[in-house]
C-alpha cells in the first residue's frame, strides 16, 4: 500500500503543477456550456427534426411541413415516447397527422420556426400542451459536456503520460525499483481518478451556483456512474499506453479514439434520425452509456434499477479492457 500511495501522491503533485493543463480542465467544459447554449439554445437551427404519428390513410395528405428539405421526419410507434424525445431535445416537432395535433418544446427556439412553417400552409393544426415538463436545453447539455471532460481528461491523463514516462525513461528506472507493475498501474488510476471527480464536482458546483443548473437524481448514482466511466476511459487509455513510445502516435490514438465516440454519443446532437446500423454502433460506445446514464440521472431522475443497463455494459467494457491493457503493458514498450 505504501508504494501505491508514493505513486498516487507523486502522480497528483505532477497534474497539480501543470498550471495550463488545470485550468485547461476547467475553462474547456465551461466555455462549452455557454457557447453551445448560446449557439443551440437560443437560435432557430436551418435543420429540423420532426416525429409524426397516424394511420395509413392520414399520410396520404401530410403537412406541408414534412415535405421540406430542411426538415428530416420519422415515422413514431408511440405518442408517449414521442414526447419524452421532444423533451429531451431529440426531436424538435410531435405531429399527429390523424387528430391533426403538434408539440413543440418551449425551451427551444426551433419550435417557433416551426409554428410558423407549419401554420403557413396547415393552419388547421392545433398545438397541445406538453404530458411532460419541457426540460431547458442547458440542464440536457450538462451531463454530456461533464461526460467529454471526464473521457478527455481520463484518456489523456493516463495514457498520454503513461507514454512520456517511457520515452523519458522514468519506466525503466522504476523496473529496476521493488515496485511492482500492479501497484504502479493502481497508483496512476487513483490519482487520476479522483482528480476527474474533484474537476467534475466543481464544474458542476460553478454551473449550479451560477446558472441554477438542477441534479433530479441520486447524488449517489451519479457518483458510481463517474466512477465508472471514468474508470473505462482510464482502461483506454492504458491499453494505447501498454507499449508504444511515441508521443505524436499516443496523441494520434487518443483522438482517433475520442471523436467518434463525441460524434455517436448523443453529446452534441441527437441520433435520432441517424440510420439503425449507426445507431447500433454508438450504443456499444462507452462515452454513450455515460453520457446516457447521466442524463437520465440529472434530468429524469431516474433510480438504479432504470440506469442499471447502461452502467452494466460500462463495468463489462471496464474489466476487459483493463485486464488486456494490464496483460499488454510494458515498462520499456515494444517489447524491449
């Protein structure tokens, strides 16, 4: 324990230190929140997109409004889902071509502009109250910017230094130490683990001071979910820091890694009328089971026992991917 403590200890003095780096940390989610909400918040986008629900016979003659370029529609099972999607800020629009009926989520600007195009050529539509509260956009936002900041600064921070340990040969040095490969690799994962938590924390706590931002659910959960995923993304990043040497193929394999998973998570924008098959690949991504497990904590407040698919998923991808990157890693690389 003693010598996973030296490696933990030494291992945060060292991330403490690098000024930039910590405030990097910090100032990269905040500017995120702010300009995204800015941008997606609070102006009409030139895209949409709209759920319908009917029969047969009621597509025969559909709005105006779907027949649009600008506007990408998909035909809903369920009007209950329909509108969970709309509250969430996955769809912009609920037509129901059979009662002649529309929802639209107040806190978005999208809707608006839709009114006004639908009302244009369809004014027999009539607009219905919301079954759920419309959630704001900067409360949706939150859970996916803490989700990338915990992914980026989990990768990098361990596999990103892992490599310069060895190109630097502070490795080789330390295998020639009575410490052991396990207690080396624990070491760095404590230290980094909770230097994510604490950095995540206090984005959190800022945003909730500041903005008024809510948490609906668990404090607990939320915790084990962070835990979780940011022990995923330590595991990444150890399996590309098992053996290689260089620091621009490192960096190379980091973001090679990182921006599909910011593309497919749903962190951004919504899949929802992405083709199946993609759709199946970005459930599989573990930015997108965290970036999921903490909306529905945050926002919906969703219990355990809802989250516990998402987070099963997570600890299944932790422990493999941990146990092949503890079986790969190397103290010199390559090998050698």
């Amino acid at each position: 324990m003693h010598a996973i403590w030296v490696i933990f200890y030494a291992r945060s003095r060292e991330f403490w230190r690098d000024r930039g780096s910590l405030i990097w940390n910090l100032l990269l989610p905040l500017v995120l929140v702010l300009g995204l909400t800015a941008i997606f918040g609070g102006q009409g986008q030139p895209s949409f997109r709209v759920l319908w629900l009917g029969q047969q016979d009621a597509y025969l003659n559909p709005p105006h409004l779907l027949s649009l370029s600008t506007v990408a529609s998909q035909r809903a099972a369920d009007i209950d889902q329909a509108l969970h999607l709309l509250s969430m800020h996955q769809v912009d629009m609920v037509l129901d071509l059979d009662q002649r009926h529309f929802w639209t989520n107040e806190h978005s600007q999208k809707g608006p502009v839709l009114l006004e195009l639908l009302a244009a050529r369809d004014p027999q539509y009539v607009r219905q109250p919301m079954a759920t509260l419309p959630i704001p956009y900067l409360d949706w936002l939150l859970p996916g910017v803490l989700a990338m900041n915990l992914m980026y600064a989990s990768l990098f921070g361990v596999g990103y230094a892992l490599v310069r340990y060895r190109r630097s040969g502070v490795l080789k040095r330390l295998a020639l130490t009575p410490l052991t490969q396990g207690q080396f690799l624990m070491g760095q994962i404590l230290a980094r683990l909770w230097v994510v938590l604490l950095v995540n924390s206090l984005i959190f706590v800022g945003l909730h001071l500041s903005l008024g931002v809510g948490q609906q659910g668990s404090w607990l959960l939320l915790l084990l979910t962070m835990v979780l995923g940011s022990m995923t993304m330590i595991a990444l990043g150890l399996l590309v820091a098992a053996r290689i040497t260089s620091e621009e193929l490192a960096s190379g394999l980091l973001n090679f890694m990182t921006w599909p998973m910011l593309m497919l998570s749903g962190l951004f924008f919504s899949l929802q009328m992405a083709p199946l098959w993609l759709q199946s690949i970005a459930q599989w991504l573990p930015l997108t089971q965290i970036v999921q497990a903490m909306r529905m904590i945050m926002v919906e407040g969703a219990a355990f026992a809802v989250v516990w698919p998402h987070l099963q998923l997570l600890l299944w991808q932790c422990l493999l991917i941990m146990l092949l990157a503890v079986v790969l890693f190397r103290w010199q690389g390559q090998g050698r």
